[in-house]
C-alpha cells in the first residue's frame, strides 16, 4: 500500500469533523506511516513522545489480539484523558496496520468512529 494512500485517508479522517485532533496510520512494527495534525492545533505531545504513544498502542493492539479467538475481533479500543479521547482501530484484513484518532473532549468518539472513519476506511480498502 502507498504511502500517498495513508496521508489521504489521514487527512479525509481529518475532513470529517472539527473535533478530530489527529489521524496517523502505524504498522504493527512500530512505523508510523502517515501522521496528521488538524490545521492550527498544537499537539499535546512532542514528536518522541508520539513516538513513543504509538509504540505503547501497537503493544497493547497486540495484547488485545491474544484474546479475540473467545472475545472476537478488536473494533476499536477508546481511551479517555483529561485533555483528550484517543482511539486505536485495526483498519486492514490482515492486522498489518492500525488508526490512531485523538478527539477534543467535546466529540461523539463513537458514532464519529463507527458512521464516519470505518466507512472511510472501508471505502479505501485498506
């Protein structure tokens, strides 16, 4: 998959709704493969920390994944802050790669994820 994909689909997550902080595409080797901030937003993390956000989120999507043989297939797993929501969504069929989305506090996280970003993803076909 191109990396020209992941950016546009970064930015048309971006596009869906001003409560979207951030979009990023990681593979579950750790590389980020497309990040996108929305315009005029100073991110709360540095970039290392990102980095190192992102390393934890593929550890813990690994995790998860030890379990979805009795629980199913990991949706999308949500985490609430005091400054903002994250969510971390497996976005391919093959489990190769993973959509990290912040939220401001303000934004329906769920129906923005399941009416909006899934769609997205699944018209790009990831």
């Amino acid at each position: 998959m191109s990396s020209s994909l992941f950016e546009d689909v970064c930015q048309n997550i971006l596009d869906l709704d001003k409560t979207i902080r951030f979009a990023g595409i990681t593979n579950m080797r750790r590389t980020m493969v497309s990040a996108k901030y929305r315009a005029g937003l100073v991110p709360l993390l540095t970039q290392e920390e990102t980095i190192e956000s992102v390393e934890h989120s593929v550890l813990r999507m690994s995790t998860r994944r030890l379990m979805e043989a009795k629980l199913g297939k990991t949706i999308y797993s949500i985490t609430f802050y005091e400054k903002v929501k994250r969510a971390v969504i497996p976005i391919d069929k093959n489990g190769d790669f993973i959509l990290l989305v912040s939220f401001d506090n303000e934004a329906d996280y769920d129906s923005l994820i399941r009416n909006k970003i899934m769609p997205l993803v699944s018209y790009h076909q990831i």
